[in-house]
C-alpha cells in the first residue's frame, strides 16, 4: 500500500469505488459524443488521470490527500452540462469571476447526479461551481463529516482558478488538471482526436472522404503534423501553461514532459525515412493506431489494446519505451 492510499479508510476506499462508477455513469447519460475540445470517453478518463497526478504531487507537496482523493473524483462531475460556449457581441459571455459560460446542455437520461444538480438550481452556473456543490451533497449523502464536505467542496471550486487560501493539495489538483489536458502524451493523444475530429467535419462540409485521404497521404500529413505542427504546440505548453501553475512538482513535471515529447516527436520524425516498417512497429505505429481509432475513443481502453503489439517482438525498443512510458504518465507516475 503506498503512502497516499494509507491516509484512506476501508470506508473512504469503498465509497470512492461507488463514486467512480457513478461518476462514469455520469458522463454516459448524454449522447453527444463531441463538445468543445472534448468527447464523451475522454472526460472520465481524464479524471482518472488527473487524480493519479494529483496524488503524486500532492504527496511530494505534503497536501491532504484524503480530500484530494474525493474532490479530484468528483471534480468535473458536471463538466458535461457545458455545450457550447455563449457568445455576445462577438466576444465569450463571462460570469462575474471571469470564467467563460457555457450553454446548458441537458441530459437524455437521469441519475443521481442530474437529479441532485436539478434539485439545488444549478442550472446557469460553471462546472467548478456546480461540481462542488454536487460533491458536497453526494459525500453528505454518504455520512461524511460538514468540514470534509466543504473542503472537498472549497477544493473543487478552486479547480480552475486557485484562491489565496487554496491549499498544498488544491494547488496540486488545478496544476494536475491543467498538466493532463495540456502537457505530455495524454494531451498529445488529445490534440491527434481535436485535429482529426477537426479534419472530418471540414472533409465532410466538402464532401470528401479523410479514411481514403490518410490511406493515400498518411506519411504526407504525419511528416507535416510531426515535424512543425507538434514540435510548436508542444513548446508553447512550455512558455504557456508552465509558468501558470502553482506548484514546484508541477512545473517539474510539466517541464520534464515537454522535454520528453519533444525528443520522441523527433524520434518519429526520423522514422518517417523508414515508414513501411515504422509504421506497424515503431513509434509511428502509436500514431496511427490513434489517428485511425477515433470514434468515441478511450486511451485507457487503446493502451490495453496495444499491450499484445508493444510485447511483439517485431516492436522496437524505442516503441516499446514510448508505451512504457504513455502507461506510466496515464498512472500519474513522475
């Protein structure tokens, strides 16, 4: 048992499998499967992932991680009532904190979630502020303490913008969170869904087909896509994001993630010169894997796949190390 996991009770462990099932339940009770920047699969899978990074920075932090456990479950527990975001004027309607607000997209089925989120009025409000609110009800619900309620509550308020009185384990959720949708191979893996769920919708407005495009132009567009688009993305997470988070392990692992894509970006690059055999043995044969398997993906469920390929002997070593180490940043290892 590790460190973090021992600051949690019997109890603590066995509600927090309910509120995981719960929470994935959650985000399966709408059928849209694209909103933002985001898709159905990804959410809770990001979740997952940001709790992982948390407890890891957390702990070299020395925050609370109990409460980081429960608020970075439930921190985006209603993230998938945000449809599209309000415009006005040509300019993004704020809320009196600043924050961007989102058109209310309804659920087609209920749960307990919908239905609490319903009964406290939250219609109007953002996700940080609902999502609290949602928490603080649920682990009422579940016997726990007022104070452990508010401060799970106050944690996951302060997700998206941490207050002067946010704690170790609070900044460490937002750098986490901030971490996971930005920096590293999990973003990666979402900016190859955001750039080809972008390609299909302009390849449809011309009614063309992108399957038939990327089997003829695969090298083509990976040549363009690996050695300018990804390199310049990736560097300016560096000048960005890094310096907005709050914590010393987060920026170290923001930056050693930079580092890390950086030099395997390159590494895929190269293999292009090779690209029949990279293709289905290297570093490039993530790539595709990912590009190709975009309906409604998960790359929790994609990693599990691809075991069998990364103990192939074929793979290569350089693939086999980008595997390891997607599996270790998903784990929140650092």
């Amino acid at each position: 048992m590790s460190l973090a996991e021992s600051v949690l009770s019997e109890r603590d462990r066995a509600v927090l499998t309910e509120l995981e099932a719960l929470t994935r339940e959650t985000y399966q009770l709408w059928n849209e499967v694209w909103v933002g920047f985001s898709w159905r699969n990804y959410t809770y899978d990001h979740v997952m992932r940001v709790r992982n990074l948390a407890r890891t920075i957390a702990t070299r932090e020395s925050g609370d991680v109990r409460v980081l456990e429960f608020a970075a479950t439930l921190h985006d527990i209603t993230k998938s009532y945000d449809g599209e975001i309000l415009m006005r004027d040509g300019q993004r309607v704020l809320d009196p904190d600043g924050f961007w607000i989102n058109a209310k997209l309804p659920p087609v089925r209920q749960n307990r979630v919908t239905e609490l989120y319903d009964r406290l009025g939250l219609e109007g409000t953002v996700h940080h502020h609902s999502g609290g609110e949602i928490a603080s009800a649920l682990l009422t619900d579940y016997g726990f303490d007022a104070d452990f309620c508010t401060s799970v509550r106050e944690m996951i308020s302060a997700h998206l913008k941490p207050l002067a009185s946010s704690s170790r384990a609070g900044l460490s959720l937002y750098d986490a969170d901030t971490i996971d949708a930005n920096i590293g191979l999990p973003a990666f893996y979402r900016n190859i869904q955001i750039s080809m769920h972008r390609m299909e919708g302009d390849y449809a407005k011309r009614g063309e087909d992108l399957v038939a495009y990327l089997d003829q132009n695969l090298h083509e567009y990976l040549a363009n896509y690996l050695s300018d688009r990804i390199p310049t993305w990736n560097e300016g997470k560096r000048r960005d994001f890094v310096p907005k988070l709050w914590t010393e392990t987060g920026r170290e692992v923001a930056n050693a993630r930079v580092d890390y894509l950086a030099g395997e970006v390159e590494g895929m690059v190269a293999e292009l010169a090779d690209f029949a055999y990279n293709v289905e043995h290297g570093r490039l044969a993530l790539v595709r894997r990912f590009i190709v398997n975009r309906n409604n993906p998960s790359l929790t469920a994609e990693l599990a796949v691809l075991d069998a390929w990364a103990s192939n002997p074929d793979t290569t070593p350089a693939a086999r190390d980008l595997f390891a180490r997607y599996k270790a940043e998903v784990a929140g290892e650092v």
